[in-house]
C-alpha cells in the first residue's frame, strides 16, 4: 500500500481480516469468518434467506442504538471488495481496535450488514445470480430470492441509514483532470426529476462529509456519480420510501490488482459515517444541510472510460503519412488480454501508462509460418520479435508455449492496411529510422 498513510489508514490496514486480498471472494471464503464473528459478544447472526441454489445469506448485526443502519455488498457476484471492508469493520469493532468510532456508539446505533447477498454469483465469479439476474434491477419485479431476501430486511428492521457497496471498473476518472477513482459515492435519485427529499438530503450530506475525510488521503481520487433515476435499482427505491441510502463503488488504485487500498478506503469511510451517524446534531442542522449539498455537488464526477491502460500518443501510420493516438484496455477486470480501446484524437484520455510515439511508426510485422513443432521459451519468443515476427499462420498446435506471453494466430486484418482496428490485441512494432524499437506484447510495449 504506498500511499501516504495516516496512523489511522495505516492500522486500519494492518489489521485487516487475513487471506481475504484475493481476485474473488466466495461463500467458502468467508463462512467460518461469519460464524467466527457470531461467537462474539454482543453480535447477532440471522439467515435472512436463500440463494436460488440454496446457499443461506447471513445478516450480522450489532449494537442496539436507536438508529438503524444496513450494509450490503456483494449484491453482484464478482464484486468483493467491500465484502473484504465489512468484515474487517466487524473485526475492528469486536476486537476493539478502532480509534475512530464514538465509543457510546452500540447505544447509538444498531448496524446490520450482510456481507455477501449473492452467494451464487460468488461462486460462478458472475455479476448476476443464478437465474442470470442482475438483482440489483429487480428491485420491482423481486423475481430473485437474493432480491426478495434484501427487500424483507428493509421492511423489517426500517432502516434510517442504508450502504450499498459495489466495485466498478478499472477506467473511472475522478473529474476531468483526475487520477483514478479508487472510490466513488452517490446519494440515488428516487425519481426522474432528481427530487432531494429528506432522505436523499441527509444521504448527500453525509457523503460529503466522507468524501471530505476520504479526499484528504485520496487527492483527486474520490469522485461521484451523476446518477440517473433508475427505477429498478434498490438504491432509488429505498431512498423513495424515505432510507437515506448511499452507493460507494470501489476502483482502481495504481499497482493494486485486488484492491486493497479500496478495501481500506471503504473501512476508512464507512467508520467515519458511522462515527458522523453517532453524532447527527453536529451535521444535521439546516445551515449545515445546506452547506454539504451544495459540497456535495462539488466532488468530481466520475467519468466513464476516461481511462486506459496504455496511451500511446501521435504514433506514426502508413509511412508516417499521419499520426494518432491508440488507447488500449484489458477485455475485463482480471483478464489477460488486451484490446484496442479506441484511435483517433484522445487528447481527453488519461492513460494509466502514458507513451509519446511521436517520432516513431507503427509496423504491424510477419507472419511465423508453423510448419514443425516449436518450442517458445520468453527468451525464444522475443528473438522471434526482434526479427519481426508478430503473429503466427499454420498449425497452432504445433506451438508449445512455456513463456509469459500470448500467442497471436494470423490477425489476417493486418495484412493489406497495415493498420490497427479497434477491438482487436494490439501487436507488432514502433520503429524508428526503420529499426524495430519496441514490440506490442499483451498490451505492453516491449523494448528491443
């Protein structure tokens, strides 16, 4: 974790649940700590309902404080992070080892929190559960049990204050001019006219109060959501029935594949808007409301594909008759393979790798024809590149491959225009002076 720590983010880190710093969490991840933690004094373990295939969706709870407060995450299956953060919360609290919540605040609050609502999509490593749902478009319809089970929960405990935790994407970008959003906040609309009712004001409130604390740590890193109405979705629906519910979307940090400066940011927040829920009268005051709205609106936006993972910028093409810029993305979060995102004027994208090609133009290479078996070892396969061969035509069978690298089979695009396409794993060379300077490997430019 090499961002500047606070002595606060720095123990919050330390002392995290162990072996939860994975790609995806799943149900045999976190039962026995569920049912660790439901030994404890002074929490509450409660089976709110089933999976479509059967699996049992817990509820822990804790405290018995007049306001009532629900976490949920993991409402789509292959977004864990949170799911990692409410754990430690609770580990924190039942281990006593947070500095930052009011120490009256299980007389204040009663906090409930599931930690993983959809176990099926957990263990498929899905967005949706097993019926191939999205349960958080079925807020209406409760056609998913998942979806049923969360619905029931609200009806029964009434809860003043609600969480709804996810990740996001990798290519957020926290403002015009910002890094990656590593966190991202949004008090949902209940209607298409955007209405701030009490509920939606309080929820506004309170993320700019975290968003404040957060972007102390995180300059530049913590943005909001625009936020259509979206009359499906759990978050617009409980905010109309007078919840005030917030939406926090975990994100990319540099060089932190699973997360773990989001996980810790989410603990950070969180702890922070339950410390702030134990002492409402501070923030709750008319003048007070009016002034974190208005703060409120001024977060950043988060924008939308403003990222990628390599920028390549005024590359040459066609005998460097012209220049462009190339942006290239990984298929999916965890994924391999890397494609070219988008050509043309870019001078709005931020790369998370950024590459000047002026000077240099693009080659796309020559086929190796395979016509015996042959042997690629990471050394074998970059002498193939730097003798110009990008692809490979033939018999890939006859490829055995022990390198680190992906093997492209007859790109047959490439042949005639000797140019790149959207969509398509970025290969071949930058030259320069008609030398062979740097090879396109996964998504990467190699030096020769």
């Amino acid at each position: 974790m090499d961002i500047l720590l606070s002595n606060e983010l720095s123990s919050l880190y330390e002392n995290r649940v162990a072996n939860l710093d994975k790609q995806q969490l799943m149900p045999e991840h976190i039962d026995a700590i569920i049912d660790d933690f439901a030994s404890c004094d002074g929490v509450t373990k409660t089976i709110i309902g089933q999976s479509f295939c059967g699996l049992p969706i817990s509820c822990l709870s804790l405290g018995d404080g007049p306001k009532k407060v629900l976490l949920w995450t993991q409402m789509h299956g292959d977004e864990s992070t949170a799911t990692a953060a409410v754990l430690d919360i609770i580990h924190l609290i039942t281990a006593k080892l947070s500095t930052s919540l009011n120490a009256n605040w299980h007389n204040l609050l009663t906090i409930h929190i599931i930690p993983m609502l959809n176990p099926d999509g957990a263990s498929a490593g899905t967005r949706e559960n097993a019926q191939g749902i999205d349960i958080n478009r079925d807020a209406l319809a409760l056609q998913t049990p998942e979806g049923k089970a969360l619905n029931a929960v609200v009806e029964r405990i009434h809860p003043d204050f609600a969480f709804n935790l996810h990740d996001q994407k990798d290519y957020f970008r926290c403002g015009a001019h910002g890094k990656s959003s590593t966190l991202a906040f949004l008090a949902p609309a209940f209607d298409s006219q955007k209405t701030i009712n009490h509920a939606r004001r309080n929820a506004m409130a309170l993320t700019a109060l975290m968003q404040v604390n957060a972007n102390a740590l995180l300059p530049a890193g913590i943005a909001r959501y625009d936020g259509e109405f979206s009359a499906r979705s759990f978050g617009d629906q409980f905010t109309g029935r007078g919840i005030s519910t917030i939406l926090i979307e975990s994100g990319h940090y540099p060089n932190d594949r699973y997360r773990q400066v989001a996980r810790t940011m989410n603990v950070f927040v969180l702890l922070h808007a339950l410390n702030m829920l134990c002492e409402e009268s501070y923030w709750t005051t008319d003048e007070k409301l009016t002034e974190l709205e208005i703060k409120y609106w001024q977060i950043p936006e988060n924008k939308e594909n403003k990222l990628c993972d390599l920028l390549i910028k005024d590359l040459g093409f066609a005998g460097n008759s012209y220049t462009t810029d190339i942006a290239m993305r990984k298929q999916s979060r965890f994924s391999s393979l890397t494609l070219v995102a988008d050509i043309g004027d870019l001078h709005q994208q931020h790369g998370l790798n950024t590459v000047q090609g002026l000077g240099y133009t693009y080659d796309p290479g020559q086929s190796y024809l395979l016509n015996e078996e042959l042997y690629l070892s990471n050394e074998s396969y970059i002498e193939l590149l730097k003798k110009g061969f990008s692809h490979f035509v033939g018999n890939i069978n006859l490829i055995k491959n022990h390198s680190d690298y992906t093997i492209i089979e007859n790109p047959k695009y490439w042949h005639d225009d000797k140019k790149m396409m959207k969509g398509v794993t970025p290969a071949g060379f930058l030259c320069k002076e008609g030398e062979r300077k740097f090879a396109f490997v996964m998504g990467e430019i190699l030096p020769l």
